[in-house]
C-alpha cells in the first residue's frame, strides 16, 4: 500500500467515476484500475461496487475511505510542516543572547517574529559569554550573539556577522560632569559610582593603554552587572556613570573624557563549525544587519 493508491482511492470515491477521477489524477484508466485493484488485494477487500459505468463503495469501502483520507490529510499536513520548518516559518529557534545583544536585540527579535512568523516558537536565553558558548556547544541553542572579545580561538564555532557599536562613559543628561559643558578627566568620572558588566581582558588593556593602571576594572569599575538594561537603569536614576554602548541607552549623554576613549563593543553570531543549523536563524541572519544599521546611527 502506498499512499499514491490512497490518494488515488480518495478522489475516485470522491467523484464516482473512473473517467473524471483519472482525468483529475493526470492518469490513464487502466493505470488507475490497476492501482485500484492492487490496494483492494493488499487490503483483502474490495472498495467499490461496480455497477457497469457506474461505481459505488462498498460497506468496506466506506470504512478505509475515512481512514484513508485521514492518512493523506496527515501527509499533506506532514507535507508542509517539513516545508514550513526548513523556511524557518514554524518549529523552534533557541538564541542565545549576551548582555550588550540581549539589550539591543532581544526586543526587535520577538517582535519580528510575532509579526511575520507567529507560529514560531522563539526562546531566547540569556547570560554571559562563556555561559552561552557551553549551551552551544551542548546544543541547547542554534546560535548565539556575544563579546566576541571575550572568546577563546576554538576550531568548532563559527563566527560571522561580526559588527562593532561605539561605547564610552555615559550620564544622565543633567549629571553633574555632564553639566561642565567641558571635558572631564577619569580622575573625575571614579569620583562617581562606576558601573559596567564584566569586560574582557582586550578591553581592560585599551581602557588602561588610556588612562593608566588606576582604569583597570577591577580599581575603575565599583557596580558590576551581567545586565546591562540594569546598570543603564542605575544611571538613570542616579550620579552614576555607566561604561555601555551608547545604542542600549539613547536618553543618556556620553561624557567627553579625555584622553578620549574612541572604543567599540565587538559583537557576532556564533554557531557551531560542523553542525547543520537550524532553518529559522536564517531569519536572524537576514535581520541582523538591518537592526545593526538602526543601532550604529544611535
């Protein structure tokens, strides 16, 4: 039996007759007699009555034709579920996301989704660089957005859609240093609360290449987070300065310290090296760039 003979017995029950059912099916008569006759000796009954040009179902008959359609229902839906995951219009994509891309992209993700792919299911995990890296690698996520600075050269990820976003030292709009309406040294910024998420080793060498040993995080930073929306809120509502990317907080000022800092954030989606990836992170591949335009004129 082969669904082929099943579709066949469908719309020849469905019609009443040989002649249109075979037109429909783009099939000769004796072609769909024969795969007619061959499902009736495997299911060890006959379907249909014939009754010279006309045809009826049998008690039989009418029994395997509910199953029948059922089992080419199924398949047709099988059909295009297969269709529709590797579109990436339905099925899952798990993303990991770091502090910085999770501030920025989480939102627009969920949106994007919600309104073009309802009928996927997206689940976005979040955490550090390290932590996000070890869930790819069990393959608890497709892919993942993170400080690319703060990973190790390793053969089996993949790295590509890297970008870069400006950071710097960033205040309320009516801060004090922001109030100067001059430039202000880093000797002026540590006489506030500094806050940042963890930095990687790249970037304590530049902030010290800077200003000097006293910008190491560990002396410079005194409100450490893994969440950036976090600390950005603490400088919202307080003298605090927060060392971000200008993109996750458009409404704060960033200071003119000098020397200037003139830094960026490094970013990529990571994804295993040999791994098939999952359909749906094509749609994140393709939005990417067009959400990274929006974040490099903030």
């Amino acid at each position: 039996m082969t669904l082929v003979q099943l579709r066949h017995f469908v719309v020849l029950a469905d019609v009443g007759s040989f002649v249109q059912a075979s037109a429909l099916l783009f099939l000769t008569q004796p072609a769909l007699t024969r795969s007619i006759q061959g499902l009736e000796e495997e299911l060890g009954g006959l379907l249909f009555d014939r009754l010279g040009r006309r045809i009826a179902l049998t008690p039989f008959g009418l029994e395997a034709l509910a199953r029948a359609k059922q089992l080419v229902s199924d398949a047709d839906a099988l059909k295009q579920a297969g269709k529709g995951l590797h579109a990436g219009l339905i099925g899952k994509l798990r993303v990991g996301l770091s502090s910085g891309p999770g501030a920025l992209l989480s939102t627009p993700l969920m949106l994007h989704m919600a309104e073009h792919h309802p009928r996927l299911q997206v689940q976005i995990s979040r955490g550090n660089t390290d932590v996000l890296l070890h869930a790819l690698r069990e393959q608890h996520l497709d892919g993942a957005v993170v400080d690319i600075r703060a990973m190790r050269p390793a053969s089996d990820l993949k790295v590509d859609l890297s970008f870069e976003l400006g950071a710097g030292f960033l205040a309320r709009r009516d801060h004090p240093l922001a109030q100067r309406g001059r430039a202000v040294s880093l000797d002026d910024v540590m006489a506030y609360p500094v806050a940042s998420t963890p930095l990687s080793d790249e970037v304590a060498r530049i902030l010290m290449a800077r200003y000097g040993p006293q910008a190491n995080p560990d002396d410079l930073v005194t409100l450490r987070c893994d969440e950036t929306l976090s600390i950005v809120e603490v400088a919202r509502r307080s003298d605090a300065v927060v060392l971000t990317v200008t993109a996750v907080a458009a409404d704060l000022v960033r200071l003119d310290v000098v020397p200037a800092l003139n830094a960026t954030a490094r970013f990529g989606l990571v994804t295993l090296a040999h791994r098939q990836e999952a359909p749906a992170l094509r749609i994140l591949r393709e939005q990417m760039p067009h959400w990274i335009a929006v974040f490099s004129g903030l």
